[in-house]
C-alpha cells in the first residue's frame, strides 16, 4: 500500500510516500516560500525522481491541522483535488500526531507544540516507548501558562518538538520544569510522520472522501477574532 503525504501545516512544506511502515520518498523545504508556489512542483519532482506515479497511490494523506490557517486550507485543497482526479481515499492526520511519529521510540512524554500567538500553543502529548506512541489528551490550543502547571511535577522525560518548540522549550525551562528539546533533525513537522499516521488510518478503515475532507482549525482565525470583537456576525 503506498500514501502520498502532504504536511503544509507551518512554515516548511513537504510531502512523501510511504509504503509498509516505512517511507520510499520524500521532499522537504523551509525556504520562505509561499506553499502555493512550492507544493506540487515538490510532489511532481519525488515522484518523478523516484520512479512513482500518482495513479500508484492507494490513499492521500495530509496534515489535516492545528496549525496555520492559509498553509492547511493549502494542503488540504491540493490532497482534495489529487484524491477527487484519482478517486482515492484521504486520510486527514492530526498535524500533533504526525510529528510525534518520527520520535515514538522514545520513552516519556513526547510534548508537541506548534506557536499559536498570544502566548499559546496547538498541543497535543503522547507517550512514546517499545510499544509506540499512545495520546495522552486530544488536540488543543492552551496557553503556555496552563500547559507548564499541567506538565509541573511530572516525573517522565519530557522532549518537546514541534515548530513552537523552542517557545514552549523555553517557558518551561524558565518556570524550571526540567524537560529537552528533539534533535533538530526531527523537530519540525514533516510529511513523512503524516504518511506514516495515513497508513495506519487507512489500514483501520478511517478515511473520508475528497468531499468530506476538511482542516481542522481549533480555533477561530484572527479576522473571525476580530468580527465577533465589533459584534458582527461571522458569515
């Protein structure tokens, strides 16, 4: 079974294939481009490279969020249209999940963080360990103040990773609660994690149709935010 995988939910994009627990391909880039510009060319490039063509796949995966909102309605948009073009299933991975996957050997919390603004972050914790990731809690957005009294006294290696990590990483450490950063290397969100979490999901039978798919935001985005402040309604 092979998965295509796209992860846009912050400031890198990358994509990938995997197949069999393990992946066969991959691209990855954190240049400052806009992922509009940069995803399909990655997606058309890997697999050309590798000798792969979309109508292999078995399923689209994407990071399916928290994370930002112009970058997710990207990546879901195009995991819609090449799933709708190839009549495949999606499967729409927890952008928290998909980055803790990388890190599941792990033992200890796996604490991942993606920067929220005002001082939050998109959370999610899991245990890693020889029997593989377990989810402590569900995906949030919880300030960085609640997340360091609900970590406070915990007696588990705590690695933090994500894109807010070094945020998260730092309000921890000043409100001294011992805890390590991931290896940079594996830190950042990637589509490989998202592939990995896809397979799983397909293998289970959760998936959605092109149709159906849709990010998965949280949170209202600033705009709503700021509407709902003048008391407009939000459509």
């Amino acid at each position: 079974m092979k998965i295509l995988a796209l992860e846009t939910s912050a400031k890198a994009a990358s994509c990938a294939v995997v197949e069999d627990g393990g992946p066969i391909a991959s691209a990855w880039q954190c240049a400052g481009l806009t992922h509009s510009r940069t995803l399909m060319p990655m997606v058309e490039d890997m697999l050309a490279n590798s000798g792969l063509a979309l109508e292999e796949m078995d399923a689209i995966a994407v990071a399916a969020g928290p994370g930002s909102f112009t970058g997710l309605r990207i990546g879901v948009s195009a995991a819609k249209g090449l799933a709708w073009a190839l009549q495949k299933p999606c499967a729409a991975v927890s952008t928290l999940e998909a980055m803790a996957r990388p890190l599941s050997h792990l033992p200890g919390v796996l604490v991942c963080a993606m920067d929220a603004r005002r001082q939050q972050v998109y959370n999610a914790l899991f245990t890693g360990g020889p029997e593989g990731l377990a989810r402590l809690c569900p995906d949030r957005a919880v300030s960085l103040e609640a997340l360091a009294e609900e970590l406070r006294g915990d007696s588990r290696p705590l690695t933090v990773l994500g894109d807010g990590a070094r945020l998260c990483y730092d309000h921890l450490t000043a409100a001294a609660i011992p805890c390590a950063l991931a290896p940079s290397h594996l830190r950042w969100q990637s589509a490989v994690g998202v592939g990995l979490i896809g397979e799983e999901m397909v293998q289970k039978g959760q998936t959605v149709s092109a149709q159906a798919l849709l990010p998965t935001y949280l949170r209202l985005s600033q705009a709503e935010r700021e509407r709902l402040e003048r008391g407009l309604p939000l459509q």
